[in-house]
C-alpha cells in the first residue's frame, strides 16, 4: 500500500519545481494573452504578429547588452518602449488600412508579417538561439529549506503577477481605461464624443507590443533569444486565449497562469501529455463552452 | 448675416450605396429649441448623425458657430462644442454610472458640475457604481442625457430622448429640456411624439424621406395640427 503510493506520487521536490515551471510559464502565457485581448478588444484583430513581438523584446534585451552593454534592467524598460513603438508603426501602415474589413484580414495581415519579422531573423540569426545571461543580482537561488528556488525564476513570476496586476488596474480604474473600454464597446460614439479613436487604438496596439515584448524580456535569460521563440509559444497562447475566451481582460490573466500550472502538473503525472493537454482542454471548452470560460457570447 | 447657431443647408447623406438624405434645410437661432418630426424611416436620425459626421458619406452645408462641420471628423465636430444624444442611448454596459458620465471630455469651459447634473437626475447620484446598463430605460436616458451637460456643449443634438418611457418619466424629461433650455443650452431634438414635442419647443421642422417639407411655429400648432396629422401619419 505505502510502497504503491510512494511510487505514484513524485517526490516533492519535481512536483515543486514543475509547479515552478509551470507558473513562469503561466506568467509568459497570462502577459501575452492579455495583450492579444486588448487588442482584439479594440481592434478586433487577432493578432497573429504578437509571437514575432515578444521575439522582438527579446532581441532588443541582446541587441542592447551585446553592442551597447545596456544591462538587463534597462532593457526591461527600453525593449517595451521600442517595440511598442514598432507595434504603433505596424498599426498605423498596416492596420489601420483594414480596420473596416473581416476579422479574417487582419488575422491573415498579422500572419504575414509574423512570417516576415520571424524570416528575417532566421536569416540573420540562425535557428540555434543565443544566450542572455541572468543579470548578477539575481544569480543563484534560495534555500527555502524543502527546496532550491532560482532567484531568477521567482522574479519572472513576480513580475508576471505584477505586470497583469498593473494593465488590469489601468484598464478597470483608471480614466484611459475607461476609454479603452467604452471604444471597445462603441468607437463611433467615443469619436463622437471629442475622442481621437484613431489614436487610441495605435496606442493599443502599441500597448500590447510593449506587453508583448517586456514578456520577451523577462524570458531571454530562461529560454535562449531565438527566432523561433515566438512561433513556440503563440500557438500555445492562442490555445490560451480560446480557452479563457477572445477579448476577457481577466479571463486572460486566470487562463493564462492555471494553464502554465497544468501543464507543468501534467509533466509530472504524465509526461508525455504536457505539450498536448492545453490543446485537449481548448477542444473541450469549445465543445461545451464556445465562446471561452471567461467570454461572452456573442 | 443670419444669427443662425447652427445652419444646415443641402445636406445629403449615404449609407454605402443607399442615399438617405436628400438636401435637408434648417436652421437653429441660439438659445433655440427646435424639433425634427416626421415618421419612421424619414430620416431623423439619420440627420442627427450627419451633423456629427457619423454617416459613411455627406455632402452639402453644415455651419456651427462659424466652422464648416461637412469635412470634419466626428470628434472634431464633439470638440467644437456639439454634444450628441444616441436614439438607442448608447449607455455603456463595461462602465458604471459614474464613468459614463465622466466620458465625454469637456471640450470647452463653461459645462456643468458633476454635482448640478446629480441635482437635476438625482436617481444617477444614488446609483453612481452600477454598472451603465443595469439602470432602468428612464434613469438610461437620464445618464444618456446627463454626460453631455458636462462638456461645456452648447448645441445638444438629442434623439427622441421619449422613445419607450412611461408617461411620468416623459414629463421628468420635459421637465429638464426646459431647465436645460433656461441655462442656455441651444437644442435640436428629434421627436414622434408631436405631443410633447409641442410642451417643450420653439418650433418644429416636418422630415419626410430625407427632405425638409415644413416648418411650423410652436405657437401655430394648433391651427396647423390637421396638415401636422397628415405629415405624421397619426
Ligand atoms: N445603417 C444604415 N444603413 C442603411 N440604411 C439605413 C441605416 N440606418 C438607417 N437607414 C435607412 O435610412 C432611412 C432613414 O433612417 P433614420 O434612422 O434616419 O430614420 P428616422 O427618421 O430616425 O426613423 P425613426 O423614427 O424610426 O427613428 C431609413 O429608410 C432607414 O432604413
Ligand atoms: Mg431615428
């Protein structure tokens, strides 16, 4: 009997650094998801591009401390903003000119221009990825006497946490949150009512570049800065998102760290599920629940 | 010239293809109430929203307060000091109570207190954090109404603010065109109701398929209400 049970239950220190895993992997999930719902919110565009812009945060992070030496924790403040700035010129040129036309232009416009960021820089660099280190002061790791814990990884999931925690209070308390959210409801009326809608949604947009790339950030010293960092991740967001439901601010966030946690879970009982169960959970919430946990209908 | 604060001449507007208006005259003077009546589908609305430039396409004359409205974009328009009240309200379910009336910008000094505006509609006071939508019809209308007072508008572009109220909230209503009215506030206000339409207004401008066929005096109303039953079709 305890013999049986001591081989199915793992020992505690794989079933908590599994836990571990997967709330980093959940923090990646939740900033990225959130920022596809933001913009499909306002701008009704999946946002195919977004893999491509988190792989863009990352090599800004690189580009930053191999040609200029700028350390890791400006990064995480330059990176957003750059990128953020790229992410509002895509809009500007490429969005805006299909902003009255099916979700599926945009879809297909995003599409392309993720295969195009993410050819050129398999052109230029390789598949194989480079590696970015951990910044020194948060080297090593803490004894919390039944386990290690990386410092590293424990920031990652605070600053996750901190980072949705923030976009949520912006967009559910605060002024430019409201307008986010009345122009997600109705644009035309916003306009009318002496609002610049036009550059609300580049502001968006370039909102959820940022997001996207601080996320990019934060991952370069845990996985390696590669051009196919993005691809690898998005379809799983996208999984996310269908799941938590397309537009929900806070089904986003919820969805995006319980998913982490299950997959991780999933590679300690049954490994050889982990990288599908996401995708069967999706199938599942299609079949009873169509429009997500966390989505409205229609 | 004219003392016109809003001078709308030859407007013709399009949605896609379907043309809707079809050269729509009218002028409102300072201080003015005037009504658009006219039957389902003549065009009332469809007027309201291009004055706000909220149709696909317009031509035509549209001078407020000595800009040309035909070329501008809609928030521009709201920022000139235009403040539009939707048919269907447009109360937003994401909001409460409070946010949207805090919405619109004030686009010019002058507007009124958030607390004068819970003076007039003492009911949005006491329902400040609810969500917008969960308001009855009446107290929809009332916020509907509410959140263009703060702007600092002086032209209220308001459509059939009556449409599916009990009688009592319709008077309500009346009651606060008027005060309105006294503050200084220049209204156009689209009706059906010509009943009420004639307890508030200064006069009444007759909209039939996209056309200005009549003006009638508030105070001609009453020799005139057999052709006014004939344009209404009541
Ligand atoms: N979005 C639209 N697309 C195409 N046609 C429209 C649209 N909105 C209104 N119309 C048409 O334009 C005409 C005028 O409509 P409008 O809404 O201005 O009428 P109205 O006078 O406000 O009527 P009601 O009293 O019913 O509100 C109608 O024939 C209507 O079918
Ligand atoms: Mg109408």
């Amino acid at each position: 009997m305890f013999s049986f049970l001591h081989v199915a239950m793992p020992p505690l220190p794989l079933f908590l650094a599994q836990l571990l895993v997967g709330l980093i992997n959940g923090g990646f999930y939740a900033i990225l998801s959130l920022g596809l719902a933001i913009i499909f919110g306002l701008l009704n565009i999946i946002n195919f591009a977004h893999g491509a812009l988190y792989m863009l945060g990352a090599f800004c992070a690189w580009f930053l401390l191999s040609w200029l030496g700028i350390s890791y924790w400006a990064a995480l403040l330059i990176a957003p903003v750059a990128v953020g700035l790229v992410g509002m010129a895509i809009e500007r040129l490429f969005l805006r000119r299909i902003a009255r036309l099916d979700h599926l232009y945009g879809l297909l416009l995003t599409f392309g221009l993720a295969l195009v960021i993410d050819g050129v820089f398999r052109q230029l660099y390789g598949s194989s990825g480079m590696p970015y280190s951990i910044p020194a002061e948060l080297q090593g790791a803490t004894d919390l006497g039944f386990m290690f814990l990386p410092n590293y990884r424990a920031w990652v999931i605070v600053a996750s946490f901190a980072v949705c925690a923030v976009t949520w209070f912006v967009i559910e308390r605060t002024r430019i949150g409201a307008l986010l959210r009345a122009a997600t409801e109705n644009p035309e009326l916003v306009r009318a009512f002496g609002i610049n809608v036009p550059r609300l949604v580049t502001l968006t947009y370039g909102a959820g570049a940022a997001l996207a790339a601080f996320a990019g950030v934060l991952a370069a010293p845990i996985y390696q800065v590669s051009p196919l960092m993005g691809v690898n991740i998005i379809t799983v967001v996208f999984a996310v998102v269908v799941i938590g439901g397309m537009g929900s601010i806070l089904g986003a966030v919820i969805s995006g760290f319980a998913l982490g946690v299950i997959e991780g879970m999933t590679k300690v009982f049954w490994p050889e599920a982990s990288t599908t169960v996401i995708f069967v959970i999706m199938a599942l919430v299609l079949l009873v629940k169509p429009a997500g946990l966390f989505g409205r209908a229609g | 010239m004219s003392e016109a604060l809003l001078e709308v001449a030859d407007l013709n507007a399009w949605y896609g293809e379907s043309h809707v208006l079809h050269g729509i005259d009218f002028t409102v003077d300072e201080g003015e109430l005037v009504t658009l009546l006219g039957r389902n589908g003549a065009g009332k609305t469809t007027t309201l929203k291009a004055i706000m430039g909220m149709v696909g396409r317009r031509s035509g004359r549209i001078a407020f307060a000595g800009a040309e409205l035909i070329a501008l974009p809609s928030d521009r328009i709201a920022r000139l000091g235009v403040g539009y009240c939707p048919e269907e309200r447009g109360i937003f379910a994401a909001l409460d109570v409070e946010e949207n009336l805090m919405l619109p910008p004030a686009v010019r000094p002058g507007g009124m207190s958030v607390e004068e505006i819970y003076t007039i509609f003492p009911n949005l006071a006491e329902r400040r954090r609810s969500p917008g939508t969960k308001l009855s019809g009446g107290e929809q209308q009332m916020l509907a109404i509410g959140r263009i007072l703060r702007t600092g508008a002086r032209l209220l572009l308001l459509d059939e603010p009556t449409e599916g109220l009990a009688p009592v909230i319709v008077r309500q209503i009346g009651a606060v065109l008027r005060t309105l009215k006294a503050k200084g506030f220049t209204i156009l206000l689209v009706e059906q109701n010509f009943r009420f339409a004639a307890t508030v207004a200064d006069r009444h401008y007759v909209v039939q398929n996209g056309c200005v066929v009549d003006m009638i005096a508030n105070s001609d109303l009453g020799i005139r209400s057999d052709r006014l039953h004939e344009y209404l079709g009541v």
